[in-house]
C-alpha cells in the first residue's frame, strides 16, 4: 500500500485524523490521497463515467478538507510553541 491509498483501512476520516499512531505530516498526506480520490470520482460522475452518489461524496469530501483543515491548525500551533 501506498500513502495515497493508506486512507482505505480508516473508516472515517476523522478517525484518520485522531489516529494516534501518525505524525500530523502521514495523517495530512492520507487525507490528500483521500480528498484527491474523492474528487476524481465526482469528475467521473459529472461524465456519467461512474455510479458512485455524488452527494455521499462531496459530503464525505468536505468531512475529509474539514479534518485536513484541522490538522493543519493544529501544526501550526504546535510549530508557535
């Protein structure tokens, strides 16, 4: 496995995102990986080229920006210290 496709052992993305067992940097490059394939299948969708439901995934996009968000704050934060 990769780190692109690390995410797919998580059930959520905030559960990636309070994974312990990452530093901030490995939880940022998952997410990515996550957030760069859920945004590929809703370009495929847009071309009917998929069945995945485009409201599932643009919701569990923003779930997936929100926890990226998140994090970086928090290593921000933790770079002021």
């Amino acid at each position: 496995m990769n780190a692109k496709t690390d995410y797919e052992r998580y059930i959520t993305p905030e559960t990636l995102a309070t994974d312990q067992s990452l530093p901030i940097e490995q939880k940022l490059e998952r997410l990515e990986g996550w957030a760069e394939d859920l945004n590929a299948g809703l370009r495929a969708s847009g071309e009917s080229m998929t069945s995945i439901d485009p409201g599932f995934t643009s919701a569990l996009l923003q779930r997936v920006l929100a926890c990226m968000e998140q994090l970086r704050e928090a290593q921000g934060q933790d770079a002021d210290r």
